[in-house]
C-alpha cells in the first residue's frame, strides 16, 4: 500500500510543477540545503551583494516574513541604506534583484542542476517562489532517501499506462511549441551582435582600435590632451619624468579599452591597439576602427566624426551634447566645475558608420566624462543593450550609419546602464 502511494506522489511532483511552499522543518531544511548549493556555486560565490540579497528573502520567506520584503526595507536590512534613502535615486534592490534573477536562470540552466528544487525570484517581486521540480539523486524532495522510484512488485497495470498515457500527452504538447518557439527566435531576434558587429569586421581583417593618450600639442607644448604640464616647466625640454606621464591614458579609457578588446577576443576576432598619438591615416585606410575616448582627448574621433549630427561642444563653463538639427537644444549637459557630489548622470554618443575617407567602418565610444565613455563601451560590447537598439532602431537600419545619445546614471562611483536617449540613422 505505502509503494503504490508513494507511486503517486512520484507522478505529482513530476506533473505538477507548480510553486510550493515548505510547512514543516525538515521541508524548510531541504530549501536551505538547496539555497547552500546555490550559494556555493560560481555564480555566487565571487560575490558578496548576491548571496547576502538571496539569503535573506528565503530566510524570512521561510519565516512567514514576506511582507518585509519592499524594496525600502531590503535596502536597509541587507545593503546598510539609511532608512531616508532615495530609492529611485539609489536602485541597488532592484539592480541586485535583477542580478540575482538572471543568476538563478543560468544556475538551473546548468547541466546537472535542472532536477534540483528550485528557488525561483519572478519580475517585480522579491518574494521567492519553490518548486519541487523532480528527482534529485535517487529520491523526491519531501520523501525519505529509501523512497526510490523503482517500479513496485504489485503496481496496477492500469496505473503504468495511465502514467504513460499523460506522459505522452504532455511531451506531445510541449514539444511542438518548443520547434515553433525556436522557430520565432531564429526568425525574429536575429543576433544583436552579429546585427550591429557584422558590417564591421566583414570589411575588415583586424580592427584598429585608437585610444588617446597625453602628448604635448604643436599649438601648445606646455598643453597635452587635457593635462597640462607644470607651470614652472614651460618652455622646458621634456623630463624622463613627464614623458612617463604623457605616454599614459587614463583609467576610464583604459577600461573601455579593456571591454572592446575583451569582446573582440572572445568573437575570436583580430585586433591592433594604437594610441592616436602613434596612428598615422594609412593605418586607418587597412580596416574598420573603434575610437575609444572623451569629447576632446582623441584627434582621430574629432576629425572622423565631425560631420555627424551628434557632436560635442562647450559654452559658459558646460559641456553639453550639440544636435546639428536643433542647435538649441543643449539640455544634455555636464558642468566639469561642478561639486563632484551633485554629479549624478552622464552623457555620451556611441556610432557606426561608413567613413567615405578611409573606406572602412568606424565605431565610436564616448563619453563627455569618464563614466559616458565606460558605459558607451559596455553598451556595443553587451548583447542585451545592444538588443535594446535594435528596438529602438528604425527598421532597415542594420547595415546603415547609426549614432546614438544616450545618459548614464551614476551610483557610488560606477556608471549604470546606459539609457537611449535618441537614435539617428542615415
């Protein structure tokens, strides 16, 4: 009798996946067991802002304590915030739910972890979800390890073929919207990569990528790429000293360097870097070119793209972005002399387009302070902002010219994704 009932529950549990929620302890222990696998793998485990997000709402979901789970609350008791703070101001729970929710979807995609429990986070909450999704080794979570799910001498015939039967129901329903389901993505989400890289380096060999660097300018040798020299030095031959100095970049720089050339290594697709400095015009005439920095600091970005409609200019104090169509409008603005604790957002361009001079493609990273010019190279290196242009995109702009505006929030230091604010197409 026992066998044939726990038959049954075999059946439930695998049909029946539903959400669950744990009512004694030992259900509550094999949901922290199964938070413990969770947090131990490399998903969590380099993190400390994760796992403490996670821990905390299964533990005081566990506890009959959802309704202490509100964006304000979880900002005080897991991340520290005053209880005053300014939530839209200072998102870190919903980035961190956002985070947390794409990391368990990649945990369960795992191969070996899809029969495990799972604890799920859906969109706009932050109260988990458990499911006793199957089989974890030889027994079904909520049975006893001696519970297997071998067949027991005695089993109803009947029952076998009824299991069969719903079985084949099932498979012969999800299987067919699996094939149209793939059929869609193939069809309708082409790669936003490949959508927006493509053009780039099937005209190319390797890329040129171009970063500026500090050099003394011939209108002014005591002036470089934004850092002047010492006063007191003016005039001077240059030290081994400062030309240590000059034959540097800058950290946002180089970190938009780093994330251009990670991405490129990754596609497996070759590269050269110079310094603008250092690259002369036939160089650029061998292939397509990533610009890499800020309005001002890079001669080639300057020049390659000082006949787009989106620019950068400088008026009483501000720099602002520039619209060739609306030269009014200079909203989109940063005040460098401005107290450093009022900065909040910046702004930035990032394009492709066909250069008619150098024959090839250029895309450009940049941003009018150093957190623009980190997001703008985040943004062409990160499938998902790079499926948000496609959206935002006019249709049949795939293998045209594009330049887009776009702001970035700036929290603790770090620049946010970036925000679309404008798309031109040509």
């Amino acid at each position: 009798m026992g066998a044939a009932n726990h038959n049954v529950r075999l059946f439930d549990v695998v049909e029946n996946d539903k959400p669950w929620f744990p009512k004694t302890e030992p259900e509550r222990d094999g949901v922290r067991e199964q938070l413990r696998r969770i947090l131990s793998s490399g998903l969590f485990a380099n993190s400390k802002r994760y796992p403490s997000f996670l821990k905390y709402i299964v533990e005081e979901t566990l506890a009959g304590r959802t309704s202490n789970l509100k964006e304000r609350t979880l900002g005080i008791e897991v991340f520290g915030r005053e209880s005053s703070y300014d939530t839209n101001a200072d998102p870190i729970v919903r980035i961190s739910a956002a985070q947390v929710r794409r990391r368990l979807a990649e945990y369960y995609g795992e191969p070996g972890h899809q029969p495990e429990m799972r604890i799920e986070l859906a969109p706009g909450s932050y109260v988990p979800q458990f499911r006793r999704h199957g089989v974890e080794g030889n027994f079904i979570f909520g049975t006893t390890p001696h519970e297997t799910s071998e067949p027991v001498a005695g089993t109803a015939p009947t029952q076998r073929r009824r299991w069969l039967k719903k079985a084949a129901l099932i498979l012969g329903f999800i299987f067919p919207l699996a094939l149209v389901w793939l059929a869609l993505t193939l069809w309708v989400a082409p790669d936003p990569v490949r959508t927006f890289w493509g053009p780039v380096w099937d005209n190319s060999n390797a890329i040129m990528i171009c970063v500026p660097g500090n050099f003394p300018t011939p209108e002014n040798p005591t002036q470089t790429s934004g850092v002047a020299l010492p006063a007191q030095d003016a005039g001077k031959p240059l030290t081994i000293a400062h030309s240590l100095g000059l034959n540097s970049i800058t950290w946002p720089d180089a970190t938009a360097l780093y994330s251009v050339v990670g991405f490129l290594q990754g596609r497996g697709r070759p590269y050269r870097v110079r310094r603008d400095r250092d690259l002369p015009f036939s160089d650029l005439r061998t292939g397509s070119a990533v610009m890499v920095g800020g309005p001002f600091n890079n001669q080639w970005l300057r020049r390659l793209t000082s006949g787009y409609r989106f620019g950068y200019g400088r008026e009483n104090g501000a720099t602002f972005v520039t619209d060739s169509r609306n030269p009014s409008h200079k909203d989109w603005r940063v005040i460098p002399e401005a107290p450093y604790a009022s900065f909040d957002v910046d702004y930035g361009i990032f394009s492709r387009a066909w250069d008619t001079v150098t024959e090839h493609w250029v895309v450009v990273a940049s941003g009018m302070a150093s957190y623009g010019t980190v997001a703008a190279a985040d943004f062409l290196t990160n499938p998902r902002q790079l499926a948000m242009l496609a959206r935002r995109a006019p249709k049949g702009w795939q293998r045209k010219n594009v330049q887009v505006v776009f702001a970035t929030k700036v929290l603790n230091g770090n620049a946010g994704p970036p925000q679309i604010l404008a798309v031109h197409v040509w």
